[in-house]
C-alpha cells in the first residue's frame, strides 16, 4: 500500500493506515520500535515484558480494595439489623417480578 510522508513540526510523519494497525495490534499511544536494516526503514511494535511482581502488586491493591468493601457492607447490615447474607424483603414493585 502507497502512502505518503509528511512534515510534522521539524520531523517528518507517516500514516499507518487502520488495517495494518489493528494487524500489528498498534494503537493510538503505543511505543514503537524504528531502525534502519540496509536501505530499508523498519518499524516494530514494542511489547510490554510481564513482571510478576507488578502484577502481583496489583492483585494485592484489589485484593485490599475488596476487603474494605466486605467490611463496609457488613456495618452497613449491623446498622440495619438485618442478618448477615440476607437482604431485605422485595416490594411488589410494577414491571418486577418476584423469584
């Protein structure tokens, strides 16, 4: 496919055209990789490399945000006297049917 290359500020710009973005999974704000190989101009997407520990980190932040979530809703069950695990009764409501 032909296309063409622009000025943009004092660096020149080119246009990936949407089909061979989304076959080389880039997307608006992802890193690439550009080298000359001979005569040629190569372009790479970059591949974020897994660390383990990060994404055990984050595990561990929603982990902590979920426990403060249980314990908020079991004061606001205490408060309202109701029995853990039990909501409280429907009303018959229109248009809501009971199960």
């Amino acid at each position: 496919m032909k296309t063409k290359v622009q000025k943009w500020g004092n660096s020149l710009g080119l246009r990936i055209p949407k089909i061979f973005a989304r076959e080389a999974r880039i997307d608006d704000g992802s890193s690439i990789d550009i080298k000359i190989e001979g005569k040629k101009l190569v372009i790479k997407p970059l591949r974020s490399s897994f660390n383990l520990d990060a994404l055990l980190a984050q595990v561990t932040v929603v982990y902590n945000i979920l426990c403060k979530i249980e314990k908020w809703c079991i004061l606001l069950i205490k408060e309202n006297k109701m029995e853990a695990g039990r909501l409280p009764e429907r009303r018959n409501t229109p248009g809501i049917r009971k199960v």
